[in-house]
C-alpha cells in the first residue's frame, strides 16, 4: 500500500491514539440477535471479555418513492456489548463484530490476539462461514495545547500538515478547520497477498476544531482544536471465514499503518510524544 520502509520497534509515551479499531463482517447470523443464539459465543470470550450487556441502536434508512416524497424509516438493531477492566470493548451485530480499544492500546500483539479470539468464537461458536469485509483503523486526535496555537505545526511532515501550516495564512487570520482526505487502492502483491481484491484505504489528516463530533464506534469529541490523523485500511470482498488468514491479513493491514504512522511523525512531533526506539 504505501511504499515506506517498515519501522523499529517504538512506542510513544504520550500517543495521540485515541481508538485502534478491527472489524469484520459477514452474512447476517440472526441467532446473534437472540440471548440464547449469543450465548456459545459468550462462553467462548468470556476470558477476554467477562461482561456483556445488550444494546438496542436505532437506524434510519431513507426510502425514496417514484413518484413522492423521501421517507425516513426507523429500525431497532440488536447488538451486544462485551467488556472488560482494562478498557477493551467488543460491539458483536448479526452481521459484524467491532474491536476496540482507547488509549489503553500498548501493543499490537495483544490487539492482533483478541482479534483472533473473536474470529474464532464467531466461527465455532456462530457458525460464521464467509466474512465480507474485513478492516482496521488507527484515529489519532493529538490536541493543541492552549497558548500555542501552532503546535501541531511542527508535529507531522508538511506533507500533512499542507499549506494551512505556513504563512501563507495572515497574522490575523484563525484557521478553523483544514482536512484532507485520501483514497488508496492497492493490489495484493508481495507481503499483502491473500485478500481477494484490492486493499484500500482512506486517510483522513488535518486541524479539526474543539469539540468536532469525529465518527468512530465510540465517536470522539477534542476539549481544544486538534491535529486528526485517521488511517483505516480495509478488504472489502467476500472470503472463507478462516481465523487464522483473516488474522494474518489484520497484522498485514495494521503494519501498512504502522508503517505511514512512523513515516507521517516529524522529530519535533517524536519528541513531542515521546517517541522511544525499542
């Protein structure tokens, strides 16, 4: 996907992260809607994730007739909530299980290993045969801190950080919001082979204003005006639900983000958040 050397082992002791997400999907299970159909996927997660709460989330579809005006219809979608201590969470639909984590996040392993906990409960426990989309995503918010409104100049590349970070802009002048968004496709060569279509990915990077609603499982709210830098890559096509290969593409897809992640840092921003090479 993108064509940068694959990074050292590091960690940053203030990360920006704010959500680190994987997500797959499949044919609709209806028995996941149902306690008694949930269940044998509980059993099987409940070391991971030893609470579990039911949710009711309502949708809104717009429907559009011929000849009349558009109409809103409202469903209810079951969904389940599992969680545990140390701030992990999983949302499980009848048609998708959600992993997350917020700034708890401290190694992929550990992330890459519950995921693989999940697949395997939804394949034993659900009976999920075909997965349909599989994805991960990295949401950073790093926020400016009061007084110097040009912090995040110096964070990331200009590459990133575009135009809106030089003087370009007057004295008196106050950016409000300046986002990019990018999409990428690539084909499964190499290291990325196994995924039956193009990989793809969209980044989305740029100043955001204090208190932007931005989109996530849990959607994300900054105190201050923030630098966003939100990566997903995802494979959207149908494939054999098999554990194991879904699994070794969410490390590949994650390490593509690592990758632009480690690159997109400038030395300012490394000292900022405490980048250490391990």
């Amino acid at each position: 996907m993108f064509g940068l050397e694959r990074p050292p082992r590091y960690r940053l002791v203030r990360p920006p992260l704010i959500q680190a997400l994987g997500q797959v999907r499949f044919p609709v299970r209806s028995r996941l809607a149902t306690l008694e159909g949930v269940a044998p996927v509980q059993e099987r997660l409940d070391a991971a994730f030893p609470y579990m709460k039911r949710q009711q989330v309502q949708q809104v579809s717009l429907l559009v007739a011929p000849a009349g005006p558009a109409a809103a219809e409202a469903q209810i979608a079951q969904t389940w909530r599992f969680d545990d201590d140390a701030g992990w969470w999983l949302v499980l639909a009848p048609d998708s299980a959600t992993l997350g984590v917020g700034p708890q996040y401290g190694e992929f392993a550990e992330f890459s290993e519950r995921f693989r906990s999940v697949l395997r409960a939804l394949a034993e426990g659900a009976g999920v045969s075909r997965g349909d989309r599989l994805g991960v995503r990295y949401l950073n918010i790093a926020e400016v801190p009061p007084g110097d409104d040009a912090a995040w100049h110096h964070w990331f590349k200009p590459e990133l950080t575009g135009w809106s970070a030089t003087d370009a802009i007057g004295d008196t002048t106050r950016l409000i919001t300046s986002i990019t968004q990018t999409q990428l496709a690539a084909s499964p060569v190499g290291e990325l082979s196994g995924p039956p279509v193009d990989i793809q990915a969209i980044v989305r990077h740029g100043l955001i204003p204090a208190n932007t609603m931005v989109p996530g499982v849990l959607p994300a709210q900054p105190r201050s005006p923030a630098f966003l830098l939100d990566v997903d890559l995802f494979v959207d096509a149908p494939q054999p639900f098999d554990p194991d290969e879904l699994s070794r593409q969410v490390t590949m897809l994650h390490d593509q983000i690592d990758r632009f992640f480690f690159w997109a840092v400038a030395p300012e921003g490394a000292t900022y958040f405490g980048l250490e090479v391990l």
